[in-house]
C-alpha cells in the first residue's frame, strides 16, 4: 500500500491525467461479477485473481482477518472494499464456488473460522457464482445487506460507468478521489501532508491502479486537473541534465507551447474559481520585481518547468532557450517567478540563481552553494512527456497514449 501512495502522490505532483472514460488497450471486457458485492459508497475496492494478493495488500497486518486460514479459497477471485463507517473498514467478497453446486462446505471451515476469530460473515449468490463476504465489521456487512436486498452496488454509483470502460485485465485497485482525505491522510508527512489528498479529491472521479500503470477517470469538464493535462502535448524532458546528487523527490512539467499551456492552465484555474487570487499573485510579484511574470516566461521562451527536494530543501529549476552560465551563485532577479506562474509546489524563497547552459536554478543560497548535479542520468527516463514526477527509487511519466506510466527500481 505505502508504495502505491508514492506512485499515486507522484502521480498528483505531476499533474499527471488520463483519458476519461476511453477505452484502454487490454481492458477487460466487462466488470467482475463479484463487484455487484461491493456498497455504492465504498472508497477504494482492489479486485485481485487470488484471495492471497488482495489480503496482503489491502488488509493491516494486525487485523483479526489474519487469523484465518482461508486454504483453496485463498487462491479464488476476490473483492475486497473499504467502506466508510465513521473510519475505513474491510469488506471482503470471495469467490466461493459454482451456484449451480453445493458448495457451502467449501466455506463451511473459513465460516467456522471466523466466528472464533469474531470476524462477521455472510454466504450468498452472485449471478453463477456463490461469494463468502467477511468483515470486522458489523455495520460494514449491514451496509452489505442493504445495498445486495436493494439490488444497488458500486457498479450503479455516479462515474462508476466510465470506471468500467478502462479496467485492466489482472489485480487492479479503484480510488474514489472524492474520498482522498482519508484514504490518504495519514500517508504523508511535513510539506506533502494536506496538499496530497486535497489536490487529489478534484483532480478526478476515480483513478484505477494496475501494475504498471495509473488512470485518472473523470467526466469532461475543466474544473478536472485531468482534463487540463488531458489537452497538452508532451515536450523534451530533460531534467536529468541538472537534477542535484542529492535529491529526494521532483516534479517535472516539459512545456511543448507555453502559449497552449497557460490558455488551459488559466482556464482550469478559472473553473475552480481561483484564477482572481492567481492573477493577485502574479501582481504581487510584477510589483516587487519591475517585471511581469507572464511577459518574462515567454520572453524566455520556458521549455520545461520542474521543482526538485533536495536534502537543503526545494529548488526550482526552468529550462529556457538562451544559454547561459554563472559558475556562482547570484541574486535572483526573478524570483517567486517560478512559484507564482506554476503552482505553490515551486519554492516561494528563490532569492538567489545558478545558470548552468539553457537552466536556470533557483532557490535559497544555502541549496544552491554545494549544488552538484548527478555524475549518471536515471535508469529509463522518458526522454518526452507530458510530465515526469518521482524519486530515485520510482518514477511515473505520462505518455501521449494517455496512460501514466509507472518505473521502479525492483521491476
């Protein structure tokens, strides 16, 4: 789960996004019938080929389902959903044998099992199917109850269509992004802490997770980040040229038309009615510096925009088309620029520069002074995209075939 976060908080950083509601190449022809199980409300459903894949990855180790020896059952289909009852509780659904047969012995040993264990459980039909549900809860398999009598599921919940029309063959999780805050409030630490979860509840309606890669889903609209993302082309990235020894995590924004780009980054911020604030920003800036932060970014024709964590803290690195080079840390001339043009992930306190060839760098003196860029690029770096986001040991690109795609160290 803890790697999953990372993906998924690079993912955000990245503005990363993805077709909404196309299809996508190897999806699986229909949903799994196991899915008609799952409540209408349900946060965050993994749908795994084996009982084992889903329990270690979705259920804490220090949970009273562990305590059950789930034998062949193990090894079938299974949904398991967590359900908001005042905290994020289980909900698990699992194959148990054709209807056609009499197959509750199969399940009799696992029941059994589970009322010793004080675990909850239910044993019931599903289209061809018999399916054990289990939960530590009992409003959970309350839920449960009400949503299969009232013959409604997640499959009937607003959105879940488009879900459906992009699902992956293999194990794949489901995020409802509505429900970030706590899915994912307690994933993250120091600067990422809030900003994570609040910007994942509207960047989208859903995202699904497979193996190698991440899909935002999301009705048309421009107050979706995704649809903003969705429209851009992608550009040169070439952050490796510069990115510090010690950096820790970055985000990446290659710029194939920095036009194009500010027409649909303002129109995302005006659909979330936040574009006056934005503009008070720039101003603010215009007035400190003598210069306008819009007219200087296309002046300098800026390429490629990319904020980096280092063990100093953050600098902001932009790539533009005149070459230059300092050798020695200056006094930024344009600083909050980078900050007040491309989002408050940039570093505020940029108040001094470096110029290394088309890069400008900037940040405080103390992140700047002992800068040393990398002696190797990163292993598989995307030399195009439409955005790069990650750290050493991952790293996710969004592609123009509309899929994030997803790197880590021990593929």
């Amino acid at each position: 789960m803890r790697k999953c976060v990372l993906f998924l908080s690079a993912l955000v950083l990245s503005v990363a996004a993805a077709s909404c509601g196309t299809g996508a190449p190897g999806a699986a022809s229909e949903a799994p019938e196991l899915l008609a199980a799952v409540p209408s409300d349900a946060q965050h459903i993994g749908v795994f080929s084996r009982l084992d894949n889903g329990l270690s990855r979705m259920i804490d180790s220090t949970s009273t389902i562990h305590k059950i020896d789930f034998g062949r059952l193990g090894r079938s289909r299974a949904v398991i959903a967590a359900c908001d009852v005042g905290t994020l509780t289980a909900l698990i659904i699992v194959e148990a044998g054709k209807a056609s047969d009499d197959t509750l012995a199969v399940a009799a040993n696992v029941m059994a099992q589970a009322d010793s264990a004080g675990v909850f459980h239910s044993h019931i039909t599903l289209g061809q199917h018999n399916a054990l549900l289990l939960s530590g809860s009992e409003t959970v398999m309350l839920v449960a109850a009400r949503n299969l009598a009232s013959e409604t599921s997640i499959l009937d919940a607003p959105g879940f269509d488009r879900v459906a029309g992009v699902l992956p063959s293999g194990d794949y999780q489901i995020y409802r992004s509505s429900a970030s805050r706590k899915l994912f409030k307690d994933m993250f630490t120091g600067y990422l802490s809030g900003r994570v979860p609040a910007f994942l509840k509207d960047a989208s309606e859903w995202m699904v997770r497979s193996e190698d890669e991440i899909i935002p889903v999301c009705p048309e609209g421009e107050k979706y980040y995704t649809n903003f993302c969705a429209s851009m082309q992608e550009a040169s990235s070439r952050l490796p040229e510069v990115l510090p020894e010690d950096y820790t995590f970055f985000v990446d924004i290659p710029i194939a038309s920095i036009s194009d780009y500010r027409v649909g980054f303002e129109r995302w911020l005006d659909a979330r009615v936040v574009l006056e604030a934005y503009n008070n920003g720039l101003s603010k800036v215009w007035s400190s510096t003598g210069k306008d932060p819009r007219a200087w970014e296309k002046e300098a024709g800026v390429r490629e925009a990319a904020v980096v964590f280092t063990s100093r803290g953050r600098i902001n690195v932009l790539r533009v088309k005149d070459k230059a080079q300092s050798g020695v840390v200056v006094p930024n001339p344009v600083t909050g620029f980078a900050h007040s043009l491309y989002g408050n992930i940039f570093a505020e306190a940029d108040s001094c520069m470096l110029r290394r060839g088309n890069w400008i760098i900037t940040g405080q003196r103390e992140a700047l002074e002992l800068y040393s860029p990398l002696s190797k690029a990163p292993a598989e770096w995307q030399s195009k995209a439409k955005a790069v986001a990650g750290g050493p040991d991952f790293r996710v690109s969004w592609k123009n075939d509309d899929r994030i795609k997803l790197w880590h160290s021990n593929q």
